[in-house]
C-alpha cells in the first residue's frame, strides 16, 4: 500500500504543477494599455497588449511613435489599436499624447498581431509631425482606409482625407492585398 500513496501523491503533485503552469500561460498579460475601466474589465480582467509598430524619429527631439494593439476583454478576437507619441526628457521617453485608431474592438486581433499586419505606418520629423496608419483586416479582406493624424505641440489631431501625407518621412508596410494589382486570366486562358 505504501507504493501506491507515494505513487497517488507524486501523482497529485505533477497534476498540480501542470495546473499551475497552464495558469500562469492562460493569464493575460498585464498592460497599463487598456480601453476600460483603467485597464480592467468590470470583472477584473486585464486586457492583453501588443506593441504592434513603433518608430523614432528626430535625433534632436527623439520623438518616438507607436501602435498598440489591445485584446477586447469582451470579444477574444476582437482588439483595438492605440497611437502614442512619446519625446524624449531626461533621457527616457515620456507619453505626450495617445489616440485610437479606427473603432473600439473594431480589428481583429489576429491578424492584427500577426505577419503582415501593418499596411501603412508613416511618419516623418516635421512640426506639426504627420502619422498615416493602415492596418491589415484579414488577409482576404486586405487593408483598411489609411487614417492621418498630426502631432501638435504634444497633441494629436485628427485630420482625416485632408490631411498631407508624410514625405520623406519613415514608413513600413506592405501587409495585405489591398491596392495591389490582381492579374486576371483572359478568355484564352479558360
């Protein structure tokens, strides 16, 4: 009988262990980045985040910008993106300023977090500093409408069609099927 309590207690002991570890995989990731409540649900959850983007511009100012995206607590396949601005003081960045890009939980966060997720994201180091953002919808779908902001004084601006884009600024991209050219089969390929 003794071997098979010591078996029944190693047993009990691996089985909790593996709970253990499942728990801690299953946990969200805790983010100061949440759209609710101050980064938690009204259940308590926290909303899991992902630096999507980011780039540093101005060697004089450091002005750095990036795009975050934040799983819905709601919906685990839906998220929403985040533009910060962040300048350098003191020798670390500080945010100045964060915008929502497109609607609350409007993209979905895997292929959002994904391979090919970023279509447009261009900036530049001019004042006002522009910032163009198109972010993949699936990859069937391709990508969305690009969205323009300005940063201000610290401040964004939302700018919509009007806005200029981003010259000779940095850009990274390409996600998607959007806006490129399909080539399509003639009679005599039939």
């Amino acid at each position: 009988m003794a071997i098979q309590a010591r078996a029944l207690v190693r047993g009990a002991a691996a089985l909790a262990t593996a709970a253990t570890t499942v728990a801690v995989l299953a946990a969200p990731v805790e983010t100061a980045e949440a759209e609710t409540h101050g980064g938690r649900t009204a259940a308590g959850q926290t909303a899991q985040s992902r630096q999507i983007a980011s780039s540093v511009l101005d060697a004089d100012e450091n002005v750095k910008f990036t795009l975050t995206a934040i799983r819905s607590t709601d919906d685990p396949l839906a998220a929403s993106v985040r533009l910060k601005a962040f300048v350098r003081k003191d020798g670390r960045f500080v945010l100045t300023d964060s915008v929502r890009v497109g609607a609350m939980d409007g993209w979905f966060w895997f292929p959002l977090t994904g391979r090919g997720a970023i279509c447009e994201f261009s900036t530049a180091s001019t004042d006002p500093a522009p910032v163009a953002v198109s972010l993949l919808i699936t990859p069937s779908v391709g990508c969305s409408p690009t969205e323009r902001f300005e940063l201000r004084d610290g401040r964004f601006t939302t700018q919509g069609r009007s806005a200029r884009d981003p010259r000779g600024g940095v850009g990274a991209g390409g996600g998607g099927m959007a806006g490129r050219p399909t080539h399509r089969g003639t009679s005599a390929d039939a």
